[in-house]
C-alpha cells in the first residue's frame, strides 16, 4: 500500500476528528456512511472485470480487439481489495467472475467498519453482450445488505436495459430510462472499461440504484507514470466520474486496463480502494 507512517499512525485526536466528521456526515446525509463505503467498495472492484491473468504485469500487451471479441471461453477471475477513509483501513473486498463467452455471473462480498459502524454487502449479477447495441447490459442481480440499510434487493430488465422491474423487500418499483440503458454496477463498471478500450474520450452511463436511477458523466484525463508496488512502473489512465458520486477510477494500461486504485472525493469523507491481489484462468484481452 502506499500509506506513509503519519497515515497508519492514528492518534487519539485523529480518531476524535474522525468520529465528528462521521457523526456530521450522518447527520447530513440519508445515507449511510457504511453503507457508501461498501457501495463505492462494489464500483471500484467491478472496473477491475477484464485485468490480466495471473502475470501481474505485461509490458508490450499487443492491440488487437476488446473483451467483446472474445472466443466463447469459460474461465473465472478473482480480485482481493482493500478498503481505507480518510487514510483508515476499513474493511475488505473480495469478487469472483465466471465467463461463458460473452456473458458472466459476477459475485461480490464486501464488508466495512469504522468506530462500531459496520456493514456486509453481496450481490449476485448477470451480464451479457448485445449484438443488437454492441455494448454489455445486465440482465438481472441480487443484492444482500446487513447491517445499515439492511435489505434484500432483486432486479430484473426489460426493453434492451432500458426499462426494470425492482423488488425490496418485496415492495416492488419500475423504472425507465429513455435514452441510456440501466446498469448493476457490476456491468456499468465493465462497460466503463470497454469504453476505454474503445478509446472514448467522455461517455455517459446510468445506474440502476435501490430508490432510483443515477446518470454519470465519465471524461478520460491525461496518462500518468508512476511507480506502484508491487508492480513497479506504470502508466495510469485517470477516468473522472461526476454525477451523483464524484469518483476518479486509475486504470493501468500496462496491465491490461486493470483498474489499479480508485478515489472518492467527498467533502468530508475520502475513500481510497486498491487492488492486494489478482488471480485469473482467462485469457488477457486487449486494446483495439
């Protein structure tokens, strides 16, 4: 990790502070502090759908075709991240991708806490590519949350994405939306990077969320070289996210467009994901 000894140092004032800031940030918010930190824990590990098999890093990946290209492989990957605010290490993310071709079935487990506040996030989401719109659309999830916001939340699509059916706890609601189709973040965050692959410079995408739908406005910045450990030297591509969470995903072209590290850029509240560990049977795709 790349936390300096001042940041895993945490002081009896650090942790006061940190505790008023969580206590305003409830105090102002409808949400959840918990329940943010696994939801952002969900988006940032999603982008990571289409890393490299078990080489960490390849340096000359040649540029052929996208994920969506691919050969009707079966194959899996797993991902292991780690959850900080504010400098803290909260809690954990572990997520799993089965791949029959072009559709999969992704699982995610998360749990984070802070000062007694916890929760434990799972879902279950089903993914396909479209012919029809050449992009990659959900087509049903389950998501499982205990703790804050405890619910039970299925999902179903219709219409190419556009229009879904959403039961919680057995209150059920419809949703539409009339020029983009509705995404879990699971298949967002993979269509986020089959963007990039595509070499799009800005897009937009729509989450489908518990109490609603949430438009996002994605812009490519400029690439940056750093060192990270413990995969050395590598050139990251930025992706800002705007819209109802401001995100900034960093995703290394050396590695495939693995997503590396991702920010969330609250007010009060800074959260930080970054990948620990990578393991995979597929075969790496790559840039067109």
């Amino acid at each position: 990790m790349n936390n300096t000894i001042s940041e895993l140092h945490i002081s009896t004032t650090r942790w006061r502070t940190l505790a008023n800031s969580l206590a305003m940030s409830l105090a102002l918010s409808s949400k959840s502090v918990a329940m943010s930190l696994v939801m952002l824990a969900i988006l940032y590990a999603a982008a990571a759908s289409d890393a490299l098999g078990n080489e960490a890093i390849v340096k000359d990946a040649l540029a052929s075709e996208s994920l969506a290209n691919e050969t009707d492989q079966q194959c899996s990957r797993n991902a292991h991240y780690s959850i900080y605010l504010n400098g803290i290490h909260t809690g954990e993310m572990t997520r799993t991708e089965h791949w029959q071709g072009k559709s999969a079935v992704v699982t995610s487990n998360s749990e984070a806490s802070i000062l007694g506040i916890g929760t434990q996030y799972q879902q279950r989401a089903e993914l396909s590519w479209s012919d029809a719109t050449n992009e990659w659309l959900t087509d049903e999830f389950h998501q499982q949350v205990s703790g804050f916001r405890s619910r039970d939340m299925q999902v179903t699509f219709d219409d190419a994405g556009r229009q879904s059916r959403v039961d919680i706890d057995g209150d059920v609601d419809t949703y539409v939306s009339k020029e983009l189709p509705l995404r879990d973040v699971d298949t967002l965050a993979i269509q986020i990077r089959e963007h990039l692959l595509q070499g799009r410079q800005q897009f937009a995408l729509v989450r489908q969320a518990s109490d609603g739908i949430e438009p996002y406005q994605f812009y490519v910045q400029q690439k940056q070289t750093v060192t990270l450990a413990p995969w050395g030297e590598l050139t990251l591509i930025p992706v800002e996210q705007t819209g109802d969470e401001d995100v900034t995903y960093y995703f290394a072209a050396d590695m495939d467009y693995q997503l590396i590290k991702a920010r969330y850029h609250g007010i009060i509240l800074k959260g930080l994901i970054e990948l620990d560990s990578y393991s995979s049977s597929c075969e790496p795709s790559s840039v067109k």
